[in-house]
C-alpha cells in the first residue's frame, strides 16, 4: 500500500509522472551551486563587508540639512520628471497598447506595435538616459524623454494585455447595435479595462518617482546628480538625509496611488 | 435605407420580412455548419427556431446581422442583401436589428440606464456617447422601456449588481431602444430558472408584439417555442426539417429533429 510505484496493489496512478519537471529542479539547484563558486564569493568577504558597512552606515549619522535648498530643488525636479514622464508615457501607451492588443486589431496591425513595445522594455531607464543625454543634452528633458520610453514599453504591454483579457460578448453586444468602431471602444471596451489602466498608470508613475531619482546619475536631471556627487565627496551625512526624503517622497506617492486606485475600482 | 423610420404601419409590416436563400456557413472549408438555409419569415410575430445543439441555430441567427460572416447565400431584409454589405452600411443595418443573447452581454461595469442608451450607438456621435450627452429624447425612452420592464428604480445600478433574470430585461429593453425592425434572440431563457424564463419570453413577445415588430428566437425549450411562437422551424445538422406552425409539430417530427425517442417518453418530467 505504500510503495508509491503505479502498478503495486493494483492502483491506477492519478498523476503522470513529471520528469521533466524534476530534472529542471535538479538543474536549477546544480547551476546555482556552480555559479557562486564560480563568482569566488567567500565567508571572509562577506564578514569584512559587514565591517566596512557598519562603518559606512555610521558616518552618515547625523543626517545633514545646511543643504536643504539643494536638496529641495533637486527633488522637485525628480518629482516634474516622474510626473511628466507618466503623463506623456501613458498618453502615447493608450494607442501602442490598443494597436498591440491581438483581439482587437489585425496581425499586420499588432506585429509592428509588439515590436515597439519590445524595444521600449529591451533597456534598462539608465542605459535609455544615458542615449537621451547624448542626443538632448544633460540636465530634465534626458530624463523626462528616457523615462516616458520606459513607460510605453511597461504600460503599453500592460494595456495591450488587458485589452486582450476583456469580455468579446460584451463587444459583441455593443456592434450588434450598430456602433461604430470607436463606438465600440468607448462603451464596450473602455468600461472593462479603465480600472486597471487606472491601476497600471498610478504604478508607473510610483516606478518613475524611483527611477527619477536614479536618471541624474547620468546627467538626465533630478536629485540622482545631488546624490552621486555626495557620494563622491564622501558627503555620507548628506546622502542619508536625500535618502530619507527619497524614501519619504515614494512612501507618500504609494498612499496617493492606492487612493486613486481605490477611488476608481 | 437609412431613411426608414420607426413608425411602421400597416403594409410597411412586409417590409420587415426576411428571405434568406441558399445560406451556407463554413467555419471550416468542406465542413458546413449551415447546409443551404431557405427561409422567407413574415414581417411579424415571433418564430422560434428549435433543434439540438451545435446544429447552427446561433449561427444562422448570427448571419443575419453578420455577427458571423456568410459563406454564401443572400439574406434580404429591408430592401437589402445583407450578406453583402460593408462598413457604414452594415452598421446603418445593424442598428435596425436588436439583439438578444443568451448570456445577455451587458456591459457590466456601466449602469443599467447606460447599457440601454448603448443601443443608440448607431444613432447618436460617439463623442455625446462618450460625455454621456444622449438625446433628451432617448433618455426619456430609456426610462419608460425600463418601467415596462419593471426595472424602473435599477437604471443608476451597475448591471453585474442584477439578477440574470433582471440582466435579460435590460438586454430586452436595450434591443429595443434601437427601435428595430426585427428582433433576433439567441438562447435568451437558457441561462434562466423555468419561471424567470417565461417571465422573459412574456416581456419579449409584449414589448415586440406592441411595436408590431417581427422577433427570430433560437431556443432549447420546445414547450416554450410552442407557447411563444407563432411558428416554428426545426433545425437538424444545418438544415432545415421543419417550418409550420406549432401545433402541426408532432413527436415524429421531434425525432427528426432531434433524434432518438427515449427522450421523448420523459419529457413531461423536463
């Protein structure tokens, strides 16, 4: 009774045996174990670090604010950036994401708005600053640009999926009345997905308040060249009272957020 | 033909006959659903088409207002083939014909009140749609229609609040605000308790029978079929084998549709 083979005692199995499965498992663990010995990760750097964090952490005590002007400007320049970013990035998303949504629109339609999509996600925000402050210059408008392609690539993956997730009875229902195509969109289609776009957009302007502050690392404006630079100079003071504001600013932009979330369910 | 009025009288009631010719649906290329359909209804009363499942009763009805694409055949309706037209004709012919579904398709986040004035798609600019800027007038017939069918104090409710017997009345009432001249049903009281589904098929047959406009329903309940309709036509793997009135049905007639007999013995029970 208890041998778990299927043919013992004459039961019939209720699973089929999930090799496959199993030997990903095995893999997994296999290739984790190679990739840290490979990598040299050792106890003794692990402790030293410890160390020199402790040390690290305890420099930036007290927070500093003599420089809270700097602070101020740079993180209301954050603050422009995000939310011009998500405006702009969720306007121009509305159409990618419709175009790219498989339910609605013909193939030859929704391949190029796909491909689009792709190559907004394929980089990292830095890497897409770095290219917009080639092209524009340093300073908000590298940031801005970088980070409104950032957010086509997520949000207009977002929309497209929900619009391919809706319910076809009630569009149906809608164009068998004899309404028009935009007809269709803003009564049958409109209705199912504005609470999650709602949803996605409060998302994305949470992720580029973050990714705001890191875009002045490389020149695209905001508090992240504040920052780096009192990296730099040692400054640890300074930078934990910019992280504190930092932290302070998103905490708040997520309250907002799941307000307006809350408000429109 | 967008011309046309809703104020139909007297012979204007043989305008709203159907001739359907030679209709075949293919899903597939070489496997027809619908095997060469004739079928010339009159401009009124309601007609209920029986038969089995998955023997292209929805398709046929879907045909019509090109829900679904014919393969070939003519579907002429108002002076028009349907099966023919394209783009903004299509449309203008779509708002003339209401539909009833079996699993009502309201959109379920809006209110009651707006899920009727969707039936006006067809007549008002999707931008009054959009700021919900509909005419005096068909608010005014979204409010009496909702009344007739007794949901008058549910038009600021959201549709997935209601019951499915509530949600049928407002698909009956949204039909009906397109001011059609005919009526297709798709299964409307399949997805309904047998009291709620001749409650349904009450509200129907009124509010169709008073505006005098002709009603196309597919449904499973043969005695509901015989009770509504005026006449009937039974399908059987996308033909038609019967087309009379009810009481010249006969359990022969059953058995060919259907098939078998057994079923036949214990129907009383259904």
């Amino acid at each position: 009774m208890t041998a778990p083979t299927a043919d013992t005692a004459g039961h019939r199995q209720p699973f089929r045996t999930n090799w496959g499965g199993r030997l990903a498992y095995v893999a997994l663990v296999a290739y984790v174990i190679y990739a840290g010995s490979h990598l040299g990760f050792s106890w003794d750097r692990f402790v030293s670090g410890i160390g020199n964090g402790g040390h690290f952490v305890a420099r930036m005590f007290p927070p500093a604010w003599d420089r809270w002007g700097l602070l101020a400007d740079g993180m209301i320049e954050s603050l422009q950036i995000a939310i011009l970013a998500s405006f702009f990035g969720v306007l121009l998303s509305l159409p990618v994401g419709l175009l790219a949504a498989r339910n609605l629109m013909p193939v030859w339609v929704t391949w190029p708005a796909r491909g689009i999509i792709a190559l907004c996600r394929s980089f990292h925000p830095i890497i897409i600053a770095i290219l917009f402050v080639k092209a524009v210059g340093f300073g908000a408008l590298a940031g801005v640009l970088a980070l409104i392609v950032g957010s086509i690539g997520f949000v207009g993956k977002l929309f497209a999926e929900s619009i391919e997730e809706i319910s076809l009875k009630q569009v149906e229902a809608v164009r068998a009345t004899g309404a028009s195509f935009s007809g269709v969109l803003i009564m049958a289609v409109q209705p199912q997905v504005l609470p999650r776009f709602i949803g996605f957009a409060t998302y994305q302007l949470d992720s580029n308040l973050r990714n705001s502050t890191m875009v002045g690392i490389v020149g695209g404006g905001g508090i992240g060249a504040t920052l780096f630079t009192a990296y730099q100079r040692f400054d640890f003071d300074f930078v934990l009272s910019i992280l504190i504001v930092t932290v302070a600013m998103i905490m708040a932009a997520e309250v907002l957020s799941g307000w307006i979330r809350k408000t429109f369910q | 033909m967008n011309a046309v009025t809703g104020t139909m009288t007297g012979s204007a009631q043989d305008a709203r006959s159907l001739v359907i010719r030679d209709l075949v649906k293919e899903y597939r290329r070489g496997q027809p659903v619908l095997r060469g359909i004739n079928l010339t209804l009159p401009g009124r009363g309601m007609t209920a088409i029986i038969g089995p499942s998955g023997t292209g009763k929805s398709t046929l009805i879907r045909c019509i207002n090109r829900l679904v694409e014919p393969t070939s055949g003519q579907i002429l309706f108002m002076g028009q083939n349907l099966a023919q037209l394209r783009g903004r004709q299509l449309r203008a012919a779509r708002r003339r014909i209401g539909m009833v579904f079996q699993e009502y398709n309201l959109v379920e986040r809006l209110t009651v009140m707006e899920n009727l004035l969707s039936g006006r798609l067809g007549y008002v600019p999707v931008w009054r749609a959009w700021l919900r800027k509909f005419p005096q007038k068909d608010i005014d017939r979204a409010f009496e229609l909702l009344d007739a069918v007794g949901l008058g104090q549910y038009a600021t409710q959201r549709a997935d609040a209601l019951s499915g017997g509530q949600r049928q009345r407002v698909g009956i009432a949204r039909a009906i605000m397109q001011e059609p001249d005919l009526i297709l049903a798709d299964e409307p009281t399949s997805s309904l308790d047998p009291k709620t589904s001749v409650e349904i098929m009450d509200i129907l047959s009124a509010l169709a029978g008073e505006r005098d406009i002709p009603v196309i329903v597919n449904i499973h309940n043969v005695e509901l079929a015989k009770r509504f309709a005026q006449r009937i036509v039974g399908m059987t793997g996308g033909k038609i084998v019967y087309d009379g009135p009810p009481d010249g049905l006969t359990d022969e007639d059953l058995r060919t549709i259907y098939g078998g007999e057994d079923w036949l013995n214990d129907r009383a029970d259904g």
